[in-house]
C-alpha cells in the first residue's frame, strides 16, 4: 500500500511539472505568433486582430471571421495567399515553421 502511495505521488509531481512546461511553451508560440503576425509577416498592416493591437482595414477583420479560427484554412490562406494578400509559403517570405506559428496564433486569438 505504501509504495503505491509514494507512486501516485511522484506520478503526481511529474504531472505537474510537465504541465508547467508545456504552459511555458504555449505561451513562447503566441509571443512569436504575435510577432511574426505584427513585425515579419506585416499582417497588421492589413488585418484586425484585436489581440495583436492591429487595425489594418484593407484585408478581412480576422476577429470577426469564422474561418481565422481554423487553423487549416488560416495556414492555407497564408501559405498561398489570396487576391492581394501575398503568399507568403510560396514566395518564401516565411517559413513553413513561421507560417505554423502565426497560423496556430491566430486560429487560437480570433474573435478573443
């Protein structure tokens, strides 16, 4: 009985700490989505995305499309393109790890 106590325990303790990692980690990918949303990519220049403080009035208010919050098609139109917007996958503005983060940042604070 007492070995199975002193399991949960440690099972318990690594439990935690791999969630205070992972926590770190997700909060490192929004910190360099933001980034590359606002500075590299110069989504903001085009874009509302309350989140990042952006104001841009030319492409589509990404707060207010469904569509920002999946994360396939938000990668898709970033990687290709459409209309004006370039494709950044394509021209090899980003690559496919920056088209990911900025991907997986937006689809995650969209309508937030």
């Amino acid at each position: 009985m007492v070995w199975i106590l002193k399991f949960l325990n440690v099972s318990l303790i690594i439990l935690f700490f791999v969630s205070i990692a992972s926590s770190h980690s997700w909060g490192d990918a929004i910190k360099q989505g933001m980034q590359i949303f606002n500075e590299k990519a110069g989504c903001a220049a085009c874009h509302v995305l309350k989140h990042a403080g952006s104001k841009g009035n030319i492409g589509p208010n990404l707060d207010y499309s469904k569509d920002s919050q999946n994360v396939a098609y938000v990668k898709d139109m970033v990687k290709n393109g459409l209309g004006v917007m370039p494709a950044f996958g394509e021209d090899g503005i980003l690559t496919p790890e920056e088209i990911d983060a900025v991907s997986n940042y937006v689809a995650k604070v969209a309508g937030k």
